[in-house]
C-alpha cells in the first residue's frame, strides 16, 4: 500500500476502532449496571471519595513504575513486551494494539501513566480480573478495587444506563445531589465540556478516566513534585 493510501485509511481505521470499541464498552457496562448492586447513590458519595481515587491512582503509578524500567514515563516497546504479553492474555495482537490505539491520547510513542490507567480499566472491564492478576500478582486486589469504583463512578453518572454519558445523564445527576440547590446549568454544562475530550457530545468511559486522572492531580508525569527526578 503507498504512503498516500495509508494517509487515507488510517483516519477511517481509527474511526472504526473507535467506534467497535465505545460499543463493546457499552455492552459491559450494561451488563455491568445489570448484574452488580450499585456502589454509588449520589454525587457526594462520589466525591466524598475522591481522596481514595486518588490513593488508588498512587497505586496503579506504583505499577507503573515497576513497568517503566528506565523511569522516563514512557513504557517503550521494548518495556512493553513483559507488560503487553501479560495483559494480552485474553487478547489477540490484533485487539490489544487496537485497545492501544483507543487508548492514546497524545499520538506519543509507548504507553504513558495515564493511558496504562485507562488501557487496563477497559481491559479489566472487557475481560475482567484475570487481567489485573497476570498484570501484578501482588497488587491485583488494589488495581481491582480503584477500576471498580471508577467504573460505578461511571455507571452511576450514566442516568439512563445505556453505557454513554450524555449532557442529560449528567444534569440529572448533579440535580439530584441537593434538593434545595439546583447545580447551575452553565457548571455542569462546563463539567460535561471540560470531560468531553473530542467534543462530539458523548463522554466515553475512556474520556471521563482521563478527566478524573487529571482531576486528581495524576495527569502527567510531572505532576507529582514529590517524584525523584534522575
Ligand atoms: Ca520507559
Ligand atoms: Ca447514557
Ligand atoms: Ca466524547
């Protein structure tokens, strides 16, 4: 195939894993929404558990780190072999560079902090508790734990449980959380905004992961001023 050719099909292929993808995650969340008793019943009882997302997000950088040998934030290829062949596990090559693809934000090379978060959420969602146990013997109980409360975090958000996030879903949500004070329109119209990263009026789970890594303060690399600099 020319470089042309390929210009022209990548676009259309990204589309397409996209689109495959949002689907399958749906699917899950559905059957998710219908088969476990909800964790969440209010927007405070989300937020009051913010601090804990964020020590679960510490974990899953612990893990990260054990992964990222050299340290630069970056699982490079060749870091990628122990961990891809692990999680991989119930994955054809072909699926897991697909759920690779979904996953990246930035077009950068490798697997970043914050796409290893939302690459093993999705694959723990989609293939379940295997995946954490082959990722990290030890810790496979934390990684299962913060996925799970991110994931009904999610489903909770999801007021009609058709596994999406639209604007509606999250105005009534935050309607419910007080019944003296309606949230203002323009703040969750904001909210919806600010998670809504390819702005195509739906907030995936994958774009609501990244919003809430980046609201803990996890977002980059360089976000933890605690971290020790080489
Ligand atoms: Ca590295
Ligand atoms: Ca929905
Ligand atoms: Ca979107």
């Amino acid at each position: 195939m020319g470089m042309v050719a390929s210009m022209c099909t990548e676009p259309i292929k990204r589309h397409r894993v996209e689109r495959d993808l949002d689907g399958k995650v749906a699917d899950a969340l559905r059957e998710r929404t219908r088969s476990r008793q909800r964790t969440f019943r209010s927007v405070n009882s989300i937020t009051m558990r913010l601090p804990r997302f964020k020590e679960g997000l510490r974990d899953v950088k612990n893990i990260f780190d054990q992964y990222d040998e050299d340290s630069d934030g970056t699982i490079d290829s060749e870091e990628l072999q122990s961990f891809g062949s692990r999680v991989r596990v119930h994955m054809s090559e072909e699926e897991m560079s697909n759920l690779h693809r979904y996953c990246d934000i930035d077009s950068r090379k490798g697997v970043q902090f914050q796409e290893f978060v939302v690459l093993l959420c999705l694959a723990y969602l989609l293939f379940g508790p295997d995946v954490t146990r082959r990722v990290s013997e030890f810790e496979s109980g934390k990684l299962n734990y913060v996925f799970d409360e991110l994931i009904d975090a999610y489903i909770f958000f999801d007021k009609d449980g058709d596994g999406m996030l639209r604007r509606r879903d999250v105005t009534h949500r935050m309607n419910e959380a007080s019944h003296q004070e309606r949230t203002p329109s323009h703040i969750t119209a904001q909210l919806f905004k600010e998670m809504d990263l390819n702005r195509n009026g739906k907030v995936n789970l994958k774009e609501f992961l990244y919003s809430m890594i980046r609201w803990a303060g996890l977002g980059t690399e360089d976000d933890g001023s605690d971290e020790a600099s080489p």
